[in-house]
C-alpha cells in the first residue's frame, strides 16, 4: 500500500524523481507514489523541492511535513496532517 492512514496523519511512501522538467505526481507505481521534482538531488535540493510541492498540493504547512524514513534515498516515506482534501485525493487515487 502506498499510503497509512492514521487517526490524525497519514504516511506516504513516495519514489522521488529528482532533475525533472516539472514537479508533478505522475501516478502509483508497485506500491508507491511517484513524484517528479525540478530540483536536482543535490545538498537536499529535491527534498525541499518535494516539501514545499507537497505542502502546496495539498495545503499543508511545510513545518508539518516530516520525514520518516529515505531522507537520503529514491524511496522515501513521509508523514502529513491527515485533513479532507488529503483523504479525498487518496479516494480519488485509488479509483
């Protein structure tokens, strides 16, 4: 599964792809969330790159984005604010 559901957050586990043309959510692929990120992986570039999309996206305060785990990796894991729109989109991802 792509995503944990909590009572107050949810964990998406997220295969980042760094130095693309544009930040976008490109679809699921075995079992996660494939994003592209404009910044390259250089010195945390694409991870800010990805907060701060993500935090748009979603309308969620960067400060409450964390990451839980492959902070250093392709494959990463964070964790959000579990909110309406949030639960909506994943409803809508797995249609």
């Amino acid at each position: 599964m792509w995503f944990n559901m909590q009572e107050e957050y949810v964990e998406l586990f997220i295969s980042a792809r760094p130095a693309s043309s544009k930040n976008e959510i490109v679809g699921i692929f075995n079992d996660t969330l494939k994003i592209k990120v404009k910044a390259p992986a250089v010195e945390g570039a694409a991870n800010k790159e990805l907060v701060k999309f993500i935090s748009k996206q979603f309308k969620v305060p960067k400060s409450e984005i964390l990451f839980i785990s492959g902070e250093t990796s392709k494959r990463k894991c964070i964790r959000l604010p579990r909110t309406e729109q949030l639960e909506a989109w994943i409803e809508e991802m797995q249609k």
